[in-house]
C-alpha cells in the first residue's frame, strides 16, 4: 500500500492547497491513505469542526494533532466523537480524544494512526517512548500497517524514538518544525523515518508566519499579531509505500507540490 502523510497544513493557504491537490495526489501517485496533521489549520493554531469536514472531505482519511490540539474548543466533540482523528498519545488519560484510531486504506488494509508528542524544548509532558509502548499493546494484532506522527523539535529526539520503534511500526514521521528534513530512510526493521516532514502552506514566511510581524517582534520586542502568510504555498509530504501483509515499510519518498502544479492535479482528479 501507499500512505502519504502531509506535514502541518497552515491556516487557508495550507488548507487551500491540500484541499486542491489531494484528490489530485490519490490519483496521480496512487495512494491507498492520506494521513495529515491539521494541528495549525484554523488560523495558524488549532482545528475547527469545519475544517476537518473540509479536509476529509478532501480526500484526508486521518488527522493527527499536536501541541496546539486545544485551542479552538469546539474541536472538542470531533475529537469525542470521530474515529479518524487522535489527539497526542502522551497527553493525560483525561484529555479529550482518542489515543490512538484505525482507519482502512483504499486497498482494503486497516491502519493504526498514533500521534506522540516530544519532550525536548516543548511543554512537560510524558514520555512517548513509554506511550508508545502502551498504545502499541493495545492495538489490536491483526492491525500490521502502524503510523507515528512524532510531533517533536529536537532531531536527535525523532530519530531516538524511530529506532526504538524500528521493526514495530510501519513508520515514524516528524512534524512541528515546519521545516522538512533529507533525512528519509528506512530503517532495518522496516520502519520508515524522517525527522520532519515539512509544512503545508506559504514558505514565503517564517515557518509560516508573515516575515514583518515576526522580525518586529524579534527586533523591538513589541508583541505583533503573528498572521498566516499566503506567499509561496506549497504540500509537502512524504509517501511511504508498506508491505501491508507484515507492515513493513520498503520505500519512502518526499514530496512538495507547488500551486504552479495544481491544474495537472485537479484534471487528473477529474478524470478518474
């Protein structure tokens, strides 16, 4: 099977390209899975009820979140009721949302979607490695395609967590920084690896936000709105395709489409 997971879509720009190319990307590189991590889609921070119907609308079959979960509140009875949507597995028991969902592929296959959060440079929480323990024993055996969106800062910390996974998971692929890494391998137990794999949205910007608003607050440390920008929108992601019978990864490709390709994408999506 083929799984592609899209890194962090920020704010419309984000939103606009995913929900443009994605139908166009099942059918060009024909995917069996689309996961994306949507933890920055409303305005930059959070997930609205809306803009996860958007997206699984779009062709999104998984959504994944990180340290921004819970900004928008009214997330909340997604989060409760939904299967296709986790929230960070090593958030507290008493979090809302599920700490781990399966989804079936195109194909047929079931997939396990988990997200973990790091521990380096970000808020305290608990550890991923012993949540990814536990989440692991309670997905069900016959589930062999396992996904790791580890929404983490630190590189040495992601590929800590990828090797101790190795061999358990299908894949183990970054978010957060929103900056994409050439990283991507397999590991040799199988499990596919990169420390990030990038933003979806305008990379005229820092990491995202408007350039202005950013050096303003940086250079005189008078507090500015830190808006999306909407220059230069790009998808990025990587493919990862599984050998669906062992959940063994054998290949992993990053991807980054920009709006200059989009026509191609919308008329091969028209076609099929």
């Amino acid at each position: 099977m083929r799984l592609l997971f899209i890194g962090d879509i920020v704010g419309r720009p984000g939103r606009d390209i995913a929900r443009r190319g994605v139908p166009g990307l099942i059918v060009d590189r024909q995917l069996d899975l689309v996961i994306a991590n949507a933890e920055n889609a409303a305005g930059g921070s959070g997930l609205t009820p809306e803009i996860y119907k958007e997206l699984v609308a779009a062709g999104v079959d998984a959504i994944t979140l990180g340290d921004h979960i819970y900004r928008r509140r009214e997330i909340f009875p997604i989060l409760q009721r939904e299967e296709n949507i986790v929230r960070p597995a090593n958030l507290p028991d008493e979090a809302v949302g599920r700490s781990w969902a399966t989804v079936k592929a195109r194909n047929g296959s079931l997939v396990g979607v988990v997200s973990l959060l790091g521990q380096l440079y970000m808020k305290p929480i608990d550890s991923p490695f012993t949540a990814a323990d536990r989440v692991l024993a309670e997905m069900p055996s016959d589930v062999k395609v396992r996904f790791v969106d580890f929404h983490a800062e630190a590189t040495g910390e992601a590929q800590l967590l990828g090797r101790f996974l190795d061999g358990r998971v299908s894949a183990v692929l970054g978010t957060h920084t929103h900056v994409p890494t050439a990283d991507e391998t397999v590991f040799p137990g199988g499990t596919a690896f990169q420390c990030d794999v990038g933003m979806t949205g305008p990379f005229d910007s820092v990491i995202g936000r408007r350039i202005d608003r950013v050096l303003e607050t940086r250079l005189t440390a008078n507090p500015t709105a830190f808006d999306v920008a909407t220059g230069d929108v790009r998808l990025s992601g990587s493919i990862v395709t599984i050998d669906d019978e062992t959940g063994k990864a054998t290949a992993i490709e990053r991807i980054c489409v920009r709006e200059e390709e989009l026509p191609a994408l919308e008329a091969a999506a028209k076609r099929s």
